[in-house]
C-alpha cells in the first residue's frame, strides 16, 4: 500500500507544476503553479478557505508520498489529499459562475447542461489535471482503505 501511496502521491504533487488547460481556450497556460505566480491565486491571512483546501491537497499528497517512502503509514495524509478535491469541486460547482470570472475563464458555466460545459472543455484539458484528478483518486481510496480498515 506505501508504495501505491508513494506513486499517487508524485502523481498528484506533479499536477502542481503540469499545464492544466491549453491557450488559447484560457489565454495563457492554466496551471495551479501559473495561477500563484499570476497573482489569481494567494495564499495568506486573508485567502478564502478553498484556497487553503485546493493549495493545501498538494502539501498532503507530497507529505503522503514522502512518509511512505519512508515506509510509514501515510493513510491520513494519502485521505486528506484525496479528499481535497472534492471539497473544491463541491464548492466549485455550487458558485461556478462567480469562480468563472474570477479565474478569467473565457465562458460560461451552466450547471443545468453539465454535458456541454464538459464538451467544450474536455479537447484543451492537458496532463497536468489528469495527473491531479488520477492522483487524487488513488490516494483516496488508498488512505480510505488504510485509516478505516481494522488490523488484525
């Protein structure tokens, strides 16, 4: 189980750094680390919960693989991350429209036509979110399985 910890770990902490959505669908690249160094995501006192959430998974995700090359349990850290991105997208879907202009995405988000928001942003979607969205759910069944299951 370590070192699947381990794998989606790096898998989710790469997502970091990997584009996340092509130009020219967002204007310039869209990745979590472009995004803080763009200035549209800060971190600090006065940073909303989600960010704290969001930017937090990544710590958790590099702070499960760490510990289990290690070779100790990791389960807690590997659930954190892996719960960390449905938190957001919870949040996300819930005020899409005002997260859409905030982020300066270039249109419109409709929740009652899933599909077709989904259709139009899946062809610029690049390896830096599928590493995420992968790492993150192999990380939350890992550590779900470590923390809730008994030892015998």
């Amino acid at each position: 189980m370590r070192l699947i910890i381990f794998l989606a770990g790096i898998c989710m902490t790469l997502g970091w750094g990997l584009t996340w959505i092509d130009p020219p669908f967002a204007g310039s690249a869209v990745s979590p680390m472009a995004m803080v160094r763009d200035g549209r995501i800060t971190l600090g006192p006065d940073s909303p919960w989600q960010v704290w959430v969001f930017l937090g998974g990544f710590a958790a995700a590099a702070l499960a693989a760490l510990i289990a090359l290690r070779g100790r349990g990791a389960g807690i850290f590997a659930l954190v991350a892996g719960v960390s991105p449905l938190v957001v997208l919870g949040d996300a879907l819930i005020r899409a429209e005002t997260l859409r202009r905030d982020l300066g995405l270039p249109f419109p988000v409709d929740l009652g036509d899933l599909y077709t928001s989904w259709s139009l942003l899946r062809d610029f979607l690049r390896i830096g979110f599928w590493a995420y969205v992968a790492g993150a759910a192999v990380l939350l069944l890992a550590g779900a399985s470590t923390v809730f299951t008994r030892r015998r």
